[in-house]
C-alpha cells in the first residue's frame, strides 16, 4: 500500500529501525552504493546490502532526483505518481516480471518519494548506447504483448483519474515543454556530434509532438510503459528473461506506441533497419498467440505514426539530468540521431 510522508528523502535518513521495520528483518547493519546515475534514469538508485540474523540481503531504495529540473518535470507531468500507484495497483495482477516492492512512499505537495523494491542481478553488459540484441527485443516484446492484451481497453484503466491518455492535459503540457525546453541543448549535442538534422524551432516541434498525442489518443488504448528503452530492461545473465522497471511514463494509449519507442531506442540504426519488419511481425504474433487480432496494417500505421515521441524523449535527457555528464551527452545523442533516421527512413518530415 502506497503511503503518506514523512519518510526518508535522500539515502543517508536511512537507517537501522527504518529498514527492519520496512522490510521485516531484523538487520544488523547496511552498507549502500549509487547505481544507475549513468543512465539517464528519473531517480536516485541505491543498492543496499544488508547483514541480518539469517544472512545477507540486497535490496534497492529509489529516491526522486533532487535536480529542481527534474522535481518540476514530474510535478507537471505526474510521473512520479503514476509509477508509484502503477505498482500499488496495476502491476501485481499484470503478467509481466517485475521487481517485488516491499514498500513506497509519496508526497502529493513535493512529488518526491521513496520505493523500497528488490535487487535484480541483471547483465551489465547490456548499455542503450550499444543498442541489444534482437533476440533480447522479441523478449521485450512478448512481455509488452501480454501487458497489452491484458489491459486493452479494461474499464479500470479507462475511469482511472491518475494514469493519462496521451492526450491528456497534463502529459501534452509536459511534454511540449520538455520539448521546447531541451530541444536547443540537443541540437548542440548533435551539431557536436556532426549528425544532419532539419532545422525547426524547438515551439515548431512542441506544435508537432502536441498534434501526435491528440491524433493516436484516438486509436484502441491499453496499458503502456512508454520508455521501454534498453536502460530500463533487466535482462539476465542467460538472457532468457527480463524484468521492467522506471514506470513514471506509464500510460493508458495505443499499444504499438511501446513498440515503436522500443525498437527506435534499443536497437542501433543498422539493427532497427534490418530487422524492423520481422520485429513488428512478432508483435502481431505475439499478440495473437494470446487471442487477441490486431492487423498488421493497424500495426505498421501506429508504428509510423508513434516515431516522433521519441525525438520529445531525447530532448528531455540533457533537460532533467547533468549535461555535463558524458553518458548523459552520448544518451541523448544517440536517442536524437536513432530517432531522426527512423523519420527520415519512414519519409516524415518535421520541417
């Protein structure tokens, strides 16, 4: 059950009685180190260890980022809410893998937070920059068919006041502002890199990102994470499974907006090219497998259609985190450039 303040703010108010009391063990002592500050992730991850009576134990506490940038994005947008009663309330009876939560806190008047969840051995080999394998996406992608067919226009997501459709009034205003605010930042991160890009107004672009979210709101809806990007993938070592995790984008929209976001993040350009056809294939498989028919020409359309949010995403990256971090520059970069030749390849222009 998702609880009220107070509770600790960063990972050094936590201590001994908190942790016994929240995870139901009687600990002895912790120890804690920073994990997924290169990742562009929403968040302050912490791995802690812990010495109990019958062992130890590895848990993850999750903090909201203190950047002012980042605090103001997700009181805008609701991010931080969305995540935290995706899994109070959905994601227990969804059938997809995802970390256990022991305990989560909110602040309605702040938006900061705290997820007490578990610790996930997962292959750090796999880095967004390097893009994934496609055996890796067909599993990401079986796992978002069944959440997809879980949910596909259920009432309970439907009527819900906290989870948005993309065109909701506060998703459109955080992303068009996103947008506009980081869209300069990342040009100069992508004329650094020496990548081609059409020259448009970061407003311009804003205009654009606001008339797709209108126009695909209108398309069949279910549940969507809407960052499924490589960073947010727990494979492990074997990489026969994964675990989702970094729910704040999560949504009520059309399904195939997962996949495009996908496919365009986690794949390198040359991969994404020579397999995109057999990937969207094994979406609609996947889907049916489950007995739910989607066509591919609805498939292909909404594809198509979904390419643009992608380059809002990369605009957010140097916007809500260090842009002097050179993973932070090289994450943006690569999210730019994978989703301006996915626009151009699929002939859409954003002049």
């Amino acid at each position: 059950m998702l609880k009220s303040p107070p509770f600790p703010l960063s990972i050094q108010e936590i201590n001994l009685p908190f942790l016994s009391e929240h995870l139901d063990l009687d600990i002895h002592e912790f120890v804690y180190e920073r994990i997924g500050a290169d990742r562009g992730m929403l968040g302050e991850i912490y791995k802690i260890s812990v010495k109990t009576s019958t062992g130890p134990r590895q848990v993850v506490a999750k903090f909201s980022a203190p950047r002012k940038e980042a605090l103001d994005n997700a009181k805008r947008g609701g991010t931080h809410e969305r995540e935290l009663r995706c899994y109070d309330e959905l994601l227990s009876e969804t059938p997809i893998s995802i970390p256990k939560i022991f305990a989560s806190w909110f602040d309605e008047d702040t938006s900061e937070y705290l997820i007490l969840q578990e610790f996930i051995e997962f292959d750090q080999n796999v880095d967004q920059l390097h893009g994934i394998t496609i055996a890796q996406s067909k599993l990401v992608i079986e796992e978002a068919a069944a959440m997809h067919a879980h949910w596909w226009e259920h009432s309970d997501l439907s009527e819900s006041r906290w989870l948005p459709r993309l065109n909701d009034d506060r998703r459109r205003t955080n992303l068009t502002t996103v947008t506009k605010l980081g869209w300069d930042t990342l040009s100069e991160i992508l004329d650094e890199g020496g990548f081609a890009y059409p020259k448009i107004s970061g407003e311009n672009l804003a205009e654009r990102i606001d008339d797709m979210l209108c126009d695909l709101s209108a398309s069949a809806s279910t549940l969507i994470h809407s960052d499924l990007r490589a960073d947010n993938l727990l494979f492990n070592a074997s990489g026969d499974t994964v675990m989702i995790v970094d729910w704040q984008g999560c949504s009520f929209g059309p399904s195939t907006f997962d996949v495009t976001y996908h496919m365009i993040q986690s794949l390198s350009i040359d991969a994404r090219r020579h397999y995109e056809t057999e990937l969207l294939d094994h979406y609609i498989n996947s889907l049916h497998s489950l007995e739910h028919g989607i066509t591919s020409d609805e498939v292909y359309e909404l594809y198509r259609n979904s390419i643009l949010y992608s380059l809002s995403i990369a605009c957010a990256v140097p916007l809500i985190n260090d842009v002097e971090s050179p993973r932070v520059k090289e994450l943006a970069f690569s999210m730019a450039s994978r989703t301006l030749a996915a626009l151009e390849d699929h002939g859409i222009a954003i002049h």
